[in-house]
C-alpha cells in the first residue's frame, strides 16, 4: 500500500510520557517496513492523534517534538493527522497554520492533515484559503451528497492543497465502493481504507472495486 499505517492515539495517554510511545511505535513501523518490504517500497506513514500531542506539549513545543517524529520515521515520510484540536473552527485553523509555518521554518518535513474542524465544503474552503494544513480529509459521509466530495477534492487540486479522501469508520461497503469510484475519478493524493479500521477489508474491497472498473473500462475501449 502506498501509505500506512493510519494508527490512531485517541487519549494523551497513548503517545506516552513526552511522546515516548509514539516515538517508539513510530519507529517499530519504520524499521518493520524495511525488515518486510522491497528495497524500492517507500510508503509514507500517516498517524491520526487526535488532537493528544496539542494536549501533551505547548504548542512552541510541537515543532520538536515533530521533528522527532520524522528521525524516528526515517527513511519515510510521515504525515500527522490532527496534532491540535482547538474548541473553534478559527482556532483551529489558526493553531494548524502556526504549526505548519513553524516546520517549514526550521526544515521539518512533517506534513500535516486536518481533520477535526474540518468537516463541509466551506470548512475545507477555509483551512485551504488560510494555508493551515497540507493536507484536508475530505469525509464522505459528513459533506453531503457525493457532488460535495467530487467539488471539495476539484477543489483541492485547483488550489495545490492535499486531498485525502476519506470518511468514517462506521460506512458500508456500498458507501466504501461508491467512494472508490469518486476516486477514480477525480484523483485525490490519497484514499482512506473504508469501512472498518482494520486494514484487509477496506484494502480488499476498495482495491477490488478500482481494478475491477479500470479492467471493465479497458475492456470496453478495445471493444469499442
């Protein structure tokens, strides 16, 4: 897969004292990847934390510590889904785009996802406009009718803003299918594994579903 392995820290007590459990598990996949894979796989890694490691340091803090965070990762990218969760939408979008100018200050090539905060057309409008993030989850379920995600991720790729499509943990695998399909056919930079937060089933179904359609539109090229 070309990114994994989502991995989610829901209370601050999951990352450890310091951050010293994610560091640890962080670095656990990275060296696990390269005991496993091919020496040419080069999947970025992407945790969701929930807003804990906002929680667990002052936000002057966070850029170190994310800077930890890419050396225990090495040699892959990481994407950090969620650092902070503010009690508003304006803070949030403020606290993300304070931490994202901060990395990019001091080199740390850690990219970071909204997700919280984040959940309409006009939301995603707002974190793009404002340059807070690197990527925005556009979720399935929360926008609406499928044209809203089809216009959020044309959206993101007029305005070179990182899209990755996603949705909930909870969705069916006709939702999950449907999903496929819109990214398809608009190329998000990454699709979220649905439904479930396992990995074979979303992995099954979504892979499924994409190559059985590209073979079927292949097909009826040379047919026609």
């Amino acid at each position: 897969v070309a990114m994994l392995p989502h991995a989610s820290f829901v209370h601050v007590n999951d990352i450890g004292p310091r951050g010293k459990t994610m560091l640890e598990y962080v670095g656990h996949v990275s060296r696990r990847i390269q005991e496993r894979g091919d020496a040419d796989y080069q999947p970025r890694l992407h945790f969701d934390v929930y807003g804990t490691i906002g929680d667990a340091f002052l936000e002057a803090d966070i850029p170190e510590f994310l800077r930890k965070v890419e050396e225990a990762a090495k040699p892959y990218q990481v994407l950090i889904e969620s650092p902070i969760v503010a009690s508003r939408r304006e803070s949030q979008i403020l606290s993300m785009k304070q931490l994202r100018k901060a990395l990019l200050a001091r080199r740390i090539n850690v990219k970071i996802v909204a997700d919280e905060w984040c959940n309409t057309l006009d939301d995603i409008k707002m974190f793009a406009e404002a340059n807070a993030v690197d990527f925005v989850q556009v979720k399935t379920p929360d926008l609406g009718g499928l044209h809203n995600s089809i216009d959020a991720v044309l959206y993101c790729l007029k305005e070179n803003v990182g899209c990755c499509l996603g949705g909930s943990a909870n969705e069916t695998d006709i939702s999950a299918r449907a999903t496929a399909q819109v990214a398809l056919a608009t190329q998000p930079q990454f699709l979220l594994s649905k439904p479930g937060i396992g990995a074979d089933e979303g992995l099954m179904i979504l892979t499924n579903e994409m190559t059985r359609t590209l073979a079927l539109m292949k097909d009826s090229q040379w047919c026609s």
